[in-house]
C-alpha cells in the first residue's frame, strides 16, 4: 500500500487550477455544502461526519457578514 501526499503533487496546482477553473464556471463541475446553522448545532454536525449524514463538505455558519 502506498499513500497519497498532497505536497507531492503541489508543483501541479498552478496547472490543475487552469483546467479545472473554467468547468467550474460552466457549471460542468458542482460542489455540495452541507450547511449547519448556528454554533449550538456544530456538535450534531461534527456527529453527522462520523455517522455518514452529511453530503459534501461540512460547514457550519456561526455568522453572517
């Protein structure tokens, strides 16, 4: 078994970002955010990480600008 380190491949970024960039603002590549309102709900949302619950990447908004 061999692992993956990101600072490996770093050297790439620049390149990465040039290909990926314009399929993100064609929409042909999307993210999801799973967002939790509120710091009191930041203790179920760390759970619904180790329980599989959440899509996506984990944010919880303690503020809104």
């Amino acid at each position: 078994m061999q692992g993956f380190v990101v600072f490996d491949y770093y050297h790439l970024y620049t390149k990465f970002l040039e290909f990926v960039l314009p399929l993100i603002r064609e929409g042909k590549v999307v993210y999801v955010e799973d967002i939790a309102e509120g710091l009191e709900n930041g203790p179920a949302a760390l759970i619904g990480l180790y329980s599989g619950r959440n899509v996506g990447k984990q944010v919880v908004v303690v503020a809104h600008e």
